[in-house]
C-alpha cells in the first residue's frame, strides 16, 4: 500500500468482506437468490453479470483514487435495486429503503474520508 494512503479499521474491513459476499452469493446462486430474481421477474442468467458489475464496483471503491467513481456507480446499483423493488410492489420500509440506505451510507463514508484526509 502506497504511504499516502490511511490505515484501515477493522470495521471497514469488516464491511468490505460483506460487500463482497453479496456478488458471492450471485455466483453460487442459492435459493433465496433464485428466488429475489423471480419474484421482480429478473431473468437469472443476469445474475453473473450483476454479480460482476457490483464486484467490480466494490474493488474501486476500495482504492481511494477511485472511490468517487465507485460512489457514483453504486448509486446507481442501489437506485435501481429500490426501483425494482417498488416495481414489485414489495414492502417499503424492508425492501425499498434498504437499498437507498446503503446509498446513502455510501456517500456518508466517503464524506467522512475526504473529512479525515483533508484535516490530516
């Protein structure tokens, strides 16, 4: 790791691991997966290529010099999982905002990075 860069606590490293797990989970394809892609009417073929995309989102929001673009891709990842599952006609307050929260921690975090490197 370059020196320019901060140490990183183990609760970030803790929340990368489950960022990652969940394109895990769209490579292995359990029941449940099976199932949150049917129910919208999602074809599962697509599930390797979503698995991919936020795979690969999760990596460059990893590195620093590349976290705003991830910032703004995982935006749109998670606006349009909400947007599906409004479509779906699912709960709001389980299924709809959970998406947008994440966003929105999303940008949190990477508002309070740019605090702390800025301040440092």
């Amino acid at each position: 790791m370059p020196s320019e860069w901060p140490s990183v606590s183990k609760g970030v490293i803790c929340t990368g691991r489950v960022i990652v797990f969940d394109p895990a989970l769209k490579f292995v394809k359990p029941a449940p997966v099976i199932d949150a892609f049917a129910h919208p009417g999602i074809p599962i073929h697509l599930d390797y290529l979503i698995g991919i995309l936020l795979l690969i989102c999760a990596i460059l929001d990893a590195l620093p010099p590349s976290s705003i673009l991830a910032a703004i891709l995982l935006a749109g990842y998670f606006g349009g999982a909400a947007m599906i599952h409004l479509g779906a006609g699912d709960p709001l307050f389980t299924q709809v905002l959970f998406p947008t929260c994440l966003g929105a921690l999303l940008w949190w975090g990477l508002y309070i990075r740019a605090l702390v490197s800025w301040r440092s």
